[in-house]
C-alpha cells in the first residue's frame, strides 16, 4: 500500500439510537452517505440517522467497478452526469482526503455503422452540454492504446468514442470521504440496523420499524439500490425495477500499460488498469433476475473470452478475484429520484449498474429536495417515478450497455 491509500476511517463510536430524527437515511452506501453529508454541511441539518443493514459502504457502492464518465445519450442524462463529474474532480478537496481521483479518459469502441453514427450523436450530445468527447479513427485508437487487438475475430473496430472526461476513483474512499464528513457534523450511522417495516398515517411516512426498535422521523430517503424493490413492496409503491446480478472480475497486478477505460459494447466487455497494476474487467448483467451475489463460471467464462479477443495477452494472466451485486435495473436505464406517492418518503432507486458515478450529484440534488420539504431540483425533476405512467422515460440503453 502506497502512503497516500487511505486504510482508515476515524468515526465516532455508535450511539444509542434516539427515538426519533428529523430525516432518516436507508443504506449507508455512497448515495445515503452523501445525502447526509450535503444536509449536514450545505444546510444545517444534522439530525439525522443513516441507517445500515450491513456495513457502512459495503453493497454496490463496495462492488463497482468505478467508471466516472458522463458522455450518456439524453439531454436530461448528459447535464446530470456532467455535474457528477465536476463535484468528483474536487472531491479530495472536498473532503481533505485521498478519494485517489484518476482523470484516464474513456474509450468505447463501435464495430458497426450502426454504432458509428450513435456515437456520433453522443460525441454532440456530451460536447453541447460542456462534456469533453470526440470520434477518433483506428490510428488514433492503435496510437492510444497499442496494446488493444483491432481486428477481433469476426467485428473490426472501425472507430471509437474517445470520452476526454472519463476517469476512476477508489469507491470506498467515497463512502468513507462522505460518512467522515457528516459523521464530523452530527449525523448518526448505525450499522447492522436494518429497516424492516413502515409507520405510514393519512399518506405521509411517521416513522420506519427496524430490527432495533421503532424510530420517528419527519422525512425518509430511501438509497438501497439492489434491494429498492422490496421496500417499496412494504410501502405498496409500484415501480418498474428487476434486479440483477451483476458480476465482475480482477487480475494478478502488472506494470501500468492502459491508461484509459477501455470498453467495447458489442463484445460486451469493458477493461481498466487501476492504480495497484491489477486488470478490472465487467460486462452486461447475469441473464435472468435474482436476489444474490454469487459468482458463476458461465460469466467468467463468456467475459473472459471476450477480454482476450480485446486483449490477447491476457491469456496467460491469473484471475485473483470475482464478484458480485445486485442492481436495480429500470425499463429506460435511468435512475429513479424524487418524490413517491407517499409524503415525505423520498426515492433515491434504480441505480442498476451505473449509479457510483453519480454518488456525488445525486447526494446533492437528494440534500435539496430534503432541504426544501419536496421541492424537486431541476435537474432530477426528469428522473421521477411518474415518468413511467406519463410515457416520458429517459431512454439511456444504448449508453449505458457494457459501459457502465
Ligand atoms: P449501495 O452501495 O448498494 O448501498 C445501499 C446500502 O443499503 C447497502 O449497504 C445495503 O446494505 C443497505 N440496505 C439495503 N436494504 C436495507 C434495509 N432494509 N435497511 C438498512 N439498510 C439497507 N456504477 C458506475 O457508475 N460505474 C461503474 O463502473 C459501475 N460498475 C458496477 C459494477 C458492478 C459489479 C456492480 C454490482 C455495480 C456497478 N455500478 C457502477 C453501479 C453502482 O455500484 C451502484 O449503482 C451504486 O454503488 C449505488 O450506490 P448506493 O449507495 O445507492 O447503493
């Protein structure tokens, strides 16, 4: 470990948990930490319980493979993504603490017309909007990562989406960065204290049941990411989110020899060099829903195949370590923010597979809306449930993919 990796996080020993807040937090992942973390320090309010079932930064915010990139699809998407960004670049700042922000690059390669004009309109898309994203031809691809096979199999590459912006952190830097920051505040996290069941009178949430008793609260923000379903199960909402695994896998460490994010749709397969040396390598989600985190051979086996056709030196290398998470996947691969039918009880959910890049805007964007009693901030007002009932999804599908 270099001096500069951060192994430990000073936080205040746990309380007894009060008998009532003014906002409660459901999942100490990236996004409930930084919505705790934006109302302790932007708005004064402090008293507030981040409740975790497990521990603190230990599901998906743990699991993902860190790409940071905004050069989405959608208007709505790209201006939200773009201000994730911004906040990432001066998070060490932020926090006066290493989050290990790595600016690399993205490169997403298109084997087909088809995804040569796509890219096209997201090069625009992402440029319009202030984003850093330009078409590059096989030279520039060849010159900018030499290690990379261009003529896989059966689809050359034929040009590729160079994202200037794309870049990685240390995800459990983020978490630890935000809890420190608001725990510093005030703000109480609880772990090993799962909400179970809800106090819900005349349409407004009162109070939430956890295993250690029942706890009062003005408001709730629910950031469970893979299990959002099954809270709003309890609560009666209805929402078009299916759960997925989602696996992913790393290398034996080598000499730095890829700089950028490299990832390829059509292969669906994406690969990055983080800063220990170690290959990170994910692709599409398990082909069928679940509620687990098992590794299997049939991804490790197709994904495998896959990097080596982008990467043909891989064969020989050794695998270390593969896992998983469970993602809350939406209809239009957008997230789901903002207000629910029930008062009070606000939604921060369907995250999927995309969701750590925008821990920073997302915690944000959550503070405000909490802040203001329910006055949703522009720039998520896209992302609410009711989009789904008035047919105004945000359709991100196509860049989203293997990208993540
Ligand atoms: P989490 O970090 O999952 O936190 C939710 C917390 O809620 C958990 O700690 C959980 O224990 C807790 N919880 C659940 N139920 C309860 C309950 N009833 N009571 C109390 N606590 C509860 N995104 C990207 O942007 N880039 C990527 O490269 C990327 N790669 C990914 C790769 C993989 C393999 C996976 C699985 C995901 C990837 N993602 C990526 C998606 C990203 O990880 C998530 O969208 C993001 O981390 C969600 O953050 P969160 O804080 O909402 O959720």
């Amino acid at each position: 470990l270099s001096s500069e990796y951060p192994v430990e996080v000073d936080l205040p020993a746990p309380k007894e948990l009060k008998a009532a807040y003014d906002v409660v937090i459901i999942g100490a992942g990236g996004h409930g930490l930084a919505t705790a973390y934006y109302l302790a320090k932007y708005h004064g309010i402090s008293n507030i319980a981040v409740l975790e079932k497990g521990y603190l930064g230990g599901g998906n915010t743990a699991r993902n493979t860190a790409v940071i990139r905004s050069n989405y699809l959608t208007s709505e998407g790209v201006k939200f993504y773009i201000e994730s960004v911004r906040l990432f670049e001066n998070l060490s700042n932020e926090f006066d603490f290493n989050i290990m922000y790595s600016h690399r690059g993205q490169l997403t390669l298109a084997h087909t017309d088809a995804t040569v004009r796509a890219f096209r309109q997201r090069a625009e898309v992402n440029k319009h909007f202030g984003g850093h994203t330009e078409m590059i031809d096989r030279q520039q691809i060849r010159e900018l990562v030499p290690s990379l096979n261009l003529d896989p199999g059966h689809i050359p590459v034929l040009a590729g989406l160079w994202h200037i912006d794309g870049a990685t952190a240390r995800h459990d830097a983020v978490a630890w960065g935000y809890a420190k920051g608001a725990a510093k505040r005030g703000v109480e996290i609880h772990q090993l204290t799962e909400v179970q069941d809800f106090v819900v009178e005349n349409g407004r949430i009162r109070a939430v049941q956890t295993n250690r008793g029942t706890i009062a609260c003005g408001c709730v923000v629910q950031a469970v990411a893979g299990t959002s379903s099954l809270l709003l199960n309890k609560l009666g909402i209805r929402a078009p989110i299916h759960t997925y695994p989602l696996q992913a896998m790393v290398t034996q460490p080598f000499k730095p020899f890829l700089d950028p994010l490299v990832s390829s749709s059509a292969l669906h397969c994406y690969v990055q060099q983080t800063s220990r040396g170690e290959l990170v390598f994910g692709g599409g989600s398990d082909p069928y829903p679940l509620y687990n985190t098992r590794s299997t051979l049939d991804l490790k086996e197709s994904l495998l195949a896959h990097a080596i056709e982008m990467f043909p030196f891989m064969a020989n290398a050794k695998l270390m370590r593969q896992w998983a998470g469970i993602t809350d996947m939406t209809p239009d691969y957008s997230p789901i923010m903002g207000l629910s039918p029930i008062e009070g009880y606000y939604l921060d959910a369907g995250w999927g597979t995309w969701g750590f890049k925008a821990t920073p805007i997302c915690g944000k964007t959550m503070a405000e809306l909490v802040a203001s009693g329910g006055k949703v901030p522009e720039l998520i007002a896209p992302f609410g449930l009711d989009r789904f009932s008035r047919f105004q999804q945000v359709n991100e599908m196509g860049a989203t993919a293997a990208s993540h």
